[in-house]
C-alpha cells in the first residue's frame, strides 16, 4: 500500500515531516549518519520584484535559465555578496564578481541558501530539472535515499531504478515526506492523509481541496482543528483555476466533499 501525505502550505509540510522523520527513525525506518545537505528554496519572486534590489540580500543565489548580458550563460549559480547604490547588485562565482542587469530579470531565478537533513531512508522530492552522472531528474519527483557520504548520494528512483547524485549537485532537493496540494497532481497513491490546521487555511480554497482529496486510489483521510473553519475555507473559490481538473465530475465531487465535511464524517 503506497501512502501520501498532503498538506496545503510548505510551511505545514515541514511541521509534519519533523513528526514523522522522528517517528521513522525510532522505527528504524531511518538510519546511519545524518547529512546537512544545502539546498536552494525558490524565493517565487514575480518579475516585477526580481528587478527589485531590495530582494538581493547578501548569499541569495541567482541561477540563470537563458544566457544574459554581462556574460551569464544557463545553469549557473551566482551568489549575491552586496548591492551597490540603488540597482546595482554584485554577484560572485569562483572568486569572479559581475554587475548583474536586473532589467534582465526574466532570465534567471532568485534562491535563498536553505539545509535540509537527509539520512539513508529518507524520502526527497526533487524541486527543479537537473542531470547528475547521466541521469536526468524531474521536478516534484519522489526518490529514496540508499547511502549517502561526503562526495555522492544514492537513491531509489519510482521505476525501481538506483540512480548517483553528486553532492555537488543537491541543491534541488527537498524533503520528500509530505507534497503540497499542487504537487500531489501527477501522483496516484493508494491512500491520502492530509493535515489542515487553521494556522493553513489561508492556502486552502475549492480547487486546493478537490486536487488534494481526489488523487487516492483506495481512501483519503483529513485532519483538521477546525471542522467548520475548514468548511467555510473549502467554500471559497480561489483565482487558479485549471480546466482539466474541475472538468466533467468535478463540481458534483465538491458537493460530495462538502456534504461530508457537514456531516463531520473526517477526523
């Protein structure tokens, strides 16, 4: 049976995973030698702020998608180390410092340097497109931790596959414990747990709570505090709307979750 825990905000999802990680791990579940592994957690800055300066603190990442002008080519990594007067932004890479034009800013992306602890066991969720040692990976997918030491990690991919990642290039990892509602989209697991808590509610609308409760193959099971908090939330309608998922059943489905919801028929 293949299990999946959903929850609405990353926030919430780093709550649950401390939890669970624990639990793993005096079942021995987890085990060996824990890693503090670097990571970059996107900042999700509109384009607008990317131009912004203000959002360039001091060891942020810029890692470019398309070649830019001063010489930036894709796939590389800038550290930001200080602005200069109002739009100037430095950045430094192997001891080599550039002026980077924020006018080009729909050319690359802003991280903020982020840890995760990762042992053999661990679930990761893959957060961007990489390739390491001929293998290529995929945004939101889901791998395993087999061994993991200083120079490389190896890991069990959902073919059933093992596959060597460079600890050069782990920096597009996360924890892979719990998915976010939209993550949980191309995954079809047996069953579904997922925690909404009102410190959430602010993530949770119709289309967030379709997408979650519709992706289990045999049950789903919700937690919440607030039964009625979350009833209302669920009213909501949200502005991300996708055709695909609230075509054909998917209003009759939503009245289903409701009238359950007012039944208090979850936990």
């Amino acid at each position: 049976v293949t299990s999946l825990i959903v929850t609405p905000t990353h926030e919430e999802g780093r709550t649950v995973t401390t939890v669970v990680r624990d639990q793993m791990k005096q079942e021995g579940l987890i085990t060996g030698q824990e890693h503090v592994v670097g990571r970059l957690q996107k900042l999700s800055l509109s384009e607008s702020q990317q131009r912004d300066s203000i959002n360039y603190e001091h060891g942020r990442v810029v890692v470019f998608h398309k070649r830019s002008r001063g010489g930036f080519r894709p796939g590389e990594q800038w550290e930001v180390c200080r602005r200069d007067h109002d739009r100037t932004v430095i950045v430094q890479r192997h001891g080599q410092e550039k002026s980077l034009d924020l006018d080009t800013a729909q050319n690359f992306e802003l991280y903020a340097a982020a840890t995760t602890p990762v042992a053999p066991g661990d679930q990761l969720r893959i957060t961007s497109n990489f390739r390491s040692n001929g293998d290529r990976f995929i945004n939101n997918e889901l791998v395993k931790v087999l061994s993991l030491d200083e120079e490389k990690m190896v890991v069990s991919r959902g073919n059933g596959k093992e596959a060597v990642i460079s600890r050069r290039d782990l920096v597009h990892v996360d924890q892979g414990v719990t998915v976010t509602s939209y993550s949980s989209q191309s995954k079809g697991p047996d069953q579904m747990l997922c925690s909404a808590p009102v410190r959430s509610f602010g993530a949770v609308d119709r289309k967030q709570f379709y997408v979650t409760m519709s992706r289990a193959r045999r049950s789903m099971h919700l937690y919440t505090d607030s039964i009625d908090g979350l009833r209302q939330a669920v009213c909501r309608t949200g502005e991300r709307l996708s055709a695909v998922e609230l075509a054909n059943d998917a209003e009759a489905y939503l009245q289903r979750m409701q009238e359950l919801l007012a039944r208090r028929t979850f936990q």
